[in-house]
C-alpha cells in the first residue's frame, strides 16, 4: 500500500475505535490517536498480525482453569520493563 492508503486506513481504524468506545479522536500527528476518561489511546491496523493468535492461546489456556487471561509482549533485544501487556 502507498503512504496515503496507510494514512487513510489508519485514519478509519481510529474512527471506529472511537465510536466504538464512546472515546474522541484527537487527530493530530505527535498525540496519541484516541481520548477516553484517563486513557491515551495509540491505534494500530493490520492486515495480518500473529498477536491475535498468541491472544486466543491465552485465552484458551486461562479458561480452562477460570482465570483472566493475560498476554505480554516482549521484542527481543530489549528491555523487559519496555514490554507490552
């Protein structure tokens, strides 16, 4: 895809995300993308992204002894304390 089909997509992805959470889309390059209560929202689109497989793992995993699911996310070589939850 080109610049402006990535721009306009993402653009649509935090319009849903917004309308979707009752939040506001901020809209300015540099901010985060949506505003909701405390939350700063940062949205991501993607055609295809192995998280959502990890994702349904853990919840398979965590349902079978009825805990809450729970997935981190580390990027090798950095930090664990720069992880993601």
């Amino acid at each position: 895809m080109n610049p402006k089909t990535n721009r306009n997509h993402g653009k649509a992805a935090e319009r849903a995300f917004a309308k979707y959470l009752g939040a506001q889309r901020m809209g300015v390059m540099g901010r985060h993308d949506i505003q909701g209560g405390i939350y700063a929202a940062e949205v991501k689109s993607y055609t295809r992204m192995v998280a959502f497989t990890w994702w349904e793992q853990a919840v398979r995993n965590a349902a079978t002894k009825g805990l809450t699911p729970m997935l981190l996310l580390h990027l090798k070589g950095t930090e664990y304390r720069r992880g993601l939850v």
